[in-house]
C-alpha cells in the first residue's frame, strides 16, 4: 500500500518530495534512484515492504561453483549499497528499455560453512578437500557493474500507474576498478588450520578467481538489488517520481485486453470479450465424465492485468504472465458424471444433470507461452499465433461452485454434491482442472490469432521486424 507520507523511526520520507523527473530526463532519473537509495538505505520503509538494503541482513544464501565449491552465508550483512554511485540510469519509457551503469565499494562479511573439493587443492595444499565454518569477509572496491532490461507501465487495481523493469536481471558486465580483498578463520585440511595459506593464495590471485568464478557472486548480490528495484517500483506509483502522464504509454497488451474487455473491436472482427460468449463447449474425460456448456459466458476479464510481457524475437516466443482478480464461468450445462469420481456415499452409480451452473474463480494467476511466425503482407510484418500454447495456473485465492438441478432434480443430492465440490476445490482443479483450462486456452489462441492477424507489429513493436522474417 503506497501512502503519501510514511513515518519510520527518525526518517520522515513524504513521497510527494521525491524529485520528479521528465521520460527523457535521465540525468534526473539518475539522481533520485541515487537519492531513493541513500534516504532509505539504513531504516527502509516498512509500510511499502522495503527492508534496509545498508546494511542488508541476509541468512542460509548459498553458492555452488562447478560442483566443486559449496559456500553457504549462514548469518551475515552486505554493506556499501546505499553509496553506489550511477554512471547512468535510464527508463527509456517510449522504447520500453531500461538501462544502469554503477560502481559500487562492497563488503560481505558474516559465519560461513564451506567444503571445496578439487585436485587443485592437493597441489597446493596438500590435501583434497577444505572444509571451513568460521567468520568470513570479502571486500570489493570499485565493482563496475551494466544492467539492461525491458521496461513497462501498468495500472493496478488502485487506479495508479506504476513502472515495472525486469526483476530477474544479471549483469551483462562487470568490472573491478580497484581490487578483493579476502579474509577468513577456520579453514581446515583434515586437522591442519589453513587459514592463513587460504586467504593469501586468494588475495594474490583474486583477479583470477573473479574473471573465472566471479559471475556467480555477482548473480547472488544482484539478487539483493533486483529485490530493492522491485519493492520501490512495485509499491510508489510513478506519478511520485515522474512528471510526465504516462497514461498514453501504458502497457499495449494491457490496454488492448481493456479495450477489448469493454468494448471490442469490429473493425476487426472481434466483439468484445467481457462478457466472453461461449456456446457448445463441450469436455470430455474418459467415459467418466462428459460436460457440455450449451450456451453461457464468462464474465470478469476486464479485472486481469498483465503482469508482464517478453518478446523472444530470435526464438519467436513470447511469454506472458497475467493475473485476474475475479472470474465467472456460468451457462447452461449438461453433465454425465461416473459418481466414484466424487467419493460421495448414496448418490447412485452415475451423476445426471441438466440445468444453470456457475464456476467463481477469485484470483488466478496464468502463465501462457505463445510461439509464432512472422509473416509479411503488403510491406507490413504480422505476428501469427501457432496453436501449441503451453500454459500453468495457479489459484491464489479460491473457487466455488454452483448449479441446479444437479441429481435430476434430487434437491438434497445436488446439494451434497456442490457441497463437496466446495469443500474440495482445490483437489477438484487438480484432477479435471487441466482439461478445463484447456479448452480456455483454445479461446485464448483464436482470439489472440483475430487480434494480431489483423494488426501489423509496427503498431505495437518498436523494432522494425522486417529482417526476421524468413
């Protein structure tokens, strides 16, 4: 929950004093996350979920190089973060780009356990395997490190835009201007404390060992940084920081599932989706259960939101993931159901029935695959959706049931069995859930393939995707 003014111990951070900075203004976008960094870099702010991030506490984070290291931070602290310095920092919101360059002066420190094994050991140590717990610490000073990622705007369900970047990110590159300093105790070979052999074969070899294993390190402590960049992001509205209206660059796929949400598109020959028409779906499973949905719709799609969109050109698959808040199946069905299937006692062999049904499903996370060609048409490149969408869900919330005239009538029957579907929602989604979803998916790709059949990429791909097409 974002609030205009949040009060932490001595640190007063009212968000309307945040500096606002023009989409184009990166010299000034550059300041404040620098800024943002340092203000909230020793206390966070609770009520937006931000933790410290100067020192960062961190327990049980574990490092495998090769199979052949095995480094776990037990209990420790990432120090300097809150003093990197930009070289750059851009959202570039019209091209959907986001760019940092930084250089930062990090310690980590803390009890650590170790065990490494390698016949490097024995050559130099004598012995094949080093096993440690005891305290550690690694200096860096002058980490350089270059992130670049896509960027979008999306509304939430409050009503505000907010910016998202990709939280996954590593670094494409990384420098150490200065140098890495090691240090640490209780470093064994069988008996023997190796301590000090350890540390100072690492420190006049540090620039070695980082060239080598160096990206797996750097991996972890950007995990620490996306984990900040998310929170920040995820819960100030954009309007705190940036003063331009960015309601004209809100994410594309997200604006077109409202537009068409609310009113469709004829121009193109899709009516609109909210409600979503269904007539003659029928499921089957087996010859234990037979389902078919005469007439009916689903009502709520205007409550999704896509959480977030990437664009594979050179694999030409794109990945989706989206999130509704509240949906509604509902018709007029017909069902042949063998009733062992349900595990209900006194309701005969076999489940008849015939009248209005609804399925409420509250919040709902999909995430769908869609792989495509690309094809040019008069000059212009279109996205063809192919057929084989591969998709996982997972219901965050709830669903339930409910329907009439379940048992031929029997009122009590049809009772309990709604009763139990209710009470066993989620093993009901787990066993027929799949054939559901994928006759929803079905949906889902003929719609798609309406839109962008129709629609050149250049209306919603900055690239011009003229030389993939083959």
């Amino acid at each position: 929950m974002a609030t205009d003014k949040l009060l932490h111990h001595d640190v007063f951070l009212p968000l309307d004093t945040l500096s606002k900075c023009g989409i184009k203004d990166s010299n000034c976008q550059r300041n404040l996350i620098k800024s943002a960094l340092q203000r909230i870099g020793k206390t966070g702010i609770p009520e937006l979920n931000i933790p410290p991030i100067d020192p960062i506490q961190i327990q049980d984070v574990s490092v495998v190089i090769l199979n052949l290291v095995n480094i776990t931070l037990i209990d420790g602290v990432v120090k300097g973060i809150k003093d990197c310095e930009f070289t750059k920092f851009e959202l570039d919101i019209e091209k959907g780009r986001g760019s940092q360059e930084l250089q930062c002066d990090v310690t980590i420190k803390g009890h650590y356990h170790v065990v490494a094994t390698s016949p490097e050991i024995g050559a130099l140590l004598g012995g094949s395997e080093i096993v440690g717990d005891g305290n550690g610490k690694v200096k860096i000073d002058k980490l350089q490190l270059a992130f670049y990622y896509p960027v979008h705007v999306f509304k939430k369900d409050d009503g505000e835009i907010y910016i998202e970047c990709d939280y996954n990110k590593t670094a494409e590159k990384f420098d150490i201007l200065g140098k890495v300093t090691f240090d640490a105790d209780n470093l064994y070979i069988g008996k023997e404390d190796v301590s000090k052999s350890v540390v100072i074969y690492l420190n006049d070899n540090w620039k070695f060992l980082m060239k080598t294993f160096g990206k797996v390190f750097i991996d972890k402590a950007t995990e620490f940084y996306n984990r900040f960049e998310k929170n920040f992001f995820d819960s100030v509205p954009a309007k705190h920081y940036i003063s331009d209206d960015l309601s004209p660059y809100l994410n594309f796929y997200q604006s077109l599932v409202e537009t068409l949400a609310e009113k469709g598109a004829t121009d193109i020959g899709v009516e609109k989706i909210d409600p979503m028409e269904l007539k003659d779906v029928h499921v089957s499973i087996l010859d234990l259960l037979n389902l078919t949905l005469a007439e009916g719709n689903v009502v709520g799609v205007q409550t999704c939101t896509i959480k977030s969109f990437k664009n594979d050109l050179e694999n030409r698959n794109a990945k989706l993931k989206v999130f509704c808040k509240h949906l509604e199946i509902q018709g007029n069905y017909q069902v042949d159901l063998i009733s062992s299937l349900l595990n209900i006692q006194g309701i005969g062999d076999k489940v008849h029935g015939a009248g209005h049904a609804k399925v409420i499903i509250d919040k709902i996370e999909a995430r769908i695959d869609f792989p495509y060609v690309l094809e040019k048409q008069d000059n212009d490149v279109y996205l063809k959706i192919q057929k084989d969408l591969t998709y996982s869900f997972k219901v965050l919330g709830k669903a339930t049931f409910v329907a009439d005239n379940l048992i031929d009538g029997d009122t009590k029957a049809s009772n309990d069995v709604i009763q139990y579907l209710n009470d066993h929602w989620k093993l009901i989604l787990d066993t027929f859930g799949k054939v559901f979803f994928d006759k929803t998916i079905e949906y889902v790709q003929l719609f798609t393939s309406k839109v962008f059949d129709k629609v050149p990429t250049k209306y919603y791909i900055i690239e011009d995707l003229s030389a993939y097409v083959k």
